[in-house]
C-alpha cells in the first residue's frame, strides 16, 4: 500500500546511486572508428575520471562471454607496472586520448581494446576483473571498472572536448539503430 500523501511510483523509487550522484557520464562512441565500441568516462567533481565501457559497447550486449583481459598493452609496457606515489602521483604511467589501457578477449575469438579516451595520469587498473571478469559486464560503472585517469589540472575543464553528453549520447545511439535497421 503507498504511503499517505505519495502516489506508489514515487514512494517506491530507490535513490539514486553513488555513480549518478558524484559523476557526470561523458562518452566516446564508435572509438577508433570501431562501430558500436563505445567507451564511458564517469567524471568526478575533483576531476578523476572512471573509464569503463558504454552501454551499447558489444561486450555488453548479445550474452558475449569474457574469457580474459589483458593489460599487457605491447611487450614494454603493462598497465599493470604502474606505481604510483605521493600527491603529486609520481610514476603514474601518462596517457593519450587513443592510448590503449587493456585488451579484453571473447569467447567467440572477439576482441576489444579499451582505449583512455582522455589525456592524463594513470592512476590505477582494476584488477579485480582480471580474476572476474563478468565484473566487467554486470557492473561496468561501479565494480567493473576498467582504469581510473586524473586529467592534468590545468586541462581538467578541457578533456571532456569531444566527447558527448548522456543526452547527446542517447540521441547518437537512436539515430545509429535507425540507420540499421
């Protein structure tokens, strides 16, 4: 029964979570000019930015299967060597807008490169999805995310540049499946 004065919908609605409340979504659709790998950059008042995929990324569509993930970028450089340190976060590998984070390998032979999308600090990979990658799927913008970027500051107000709004995002994505189907 609702509660006296509020109509059921509204009595029932749950709050908001901690990524809808703390970050703004930015998105990169089709990076590389890889169609429908769609990258999300959750980004946080202090600037830190959350890169995980989109939700109309293929791993997140059709029941794909993650067999592994890789953050071993070529035979030089793994992600997973970054040491960072101290406020200034010293040792923090620097990163490029196309600059590959992890490659992440599909059952059916598929795979996906998930890139920075933005220029800044590495400041750490998830490795919690190296030993569940599902991570990955069921929770992408929380638990499954794929690298956490702080921005230098004084481009903090400028890497958003070229990326697009929810609301952008989800008129990109009508006008993609019009245009299939």
């Amino acid at each position: 029964m609702a509660a006296e004065g509020l109509d059921a919908p509204a009595a029932m609605a749950t709050p908001p979570g901690m990524t809808e409340r703390y970050f703004t979504r930015w998105y990169k659709p089709d990076v590389k000019g890889n169609s429908c790998e769609d990258h999300c950059i959750l980004q946080h008042s202090n600037r830190i930015c959350v890169i995980t995929v989109a939700d109309a990324h293929p791993l997140l569509q059709n029941g794909k299967q993650i067999e592994s993930i890789s953050y071993q970028i070529s035979a030089n450089c793994s992600r997973l060597q970054n040491k960072v340190s101290g406020k200034s976060k010293r040792g923090a590998q620097f990163l490029t807008e196309f600059a590959p984070l992890c490659r992440i390998f599909c059952s059916g032979g598929e795979e996906y490169t998930i890139y920075s999308c933005i220029r800044g600090r590495l400041i750490e990979v998830n490795e919690n999805i190296l030993d569940n990658p599902s991570l990955l799927q069921e929770k992408p913008f929380t638990e499954g995310y794929i690298a956490v970027v702080l921005p230098k500051f004084e481009e903090s107000k400028s890497v958003t540049q070229g990326l697009m709004t929810r609301k952008e995002y989800e008129d990109f994505l009508t006008k993609r499946s019009n245009s299939t189907s």
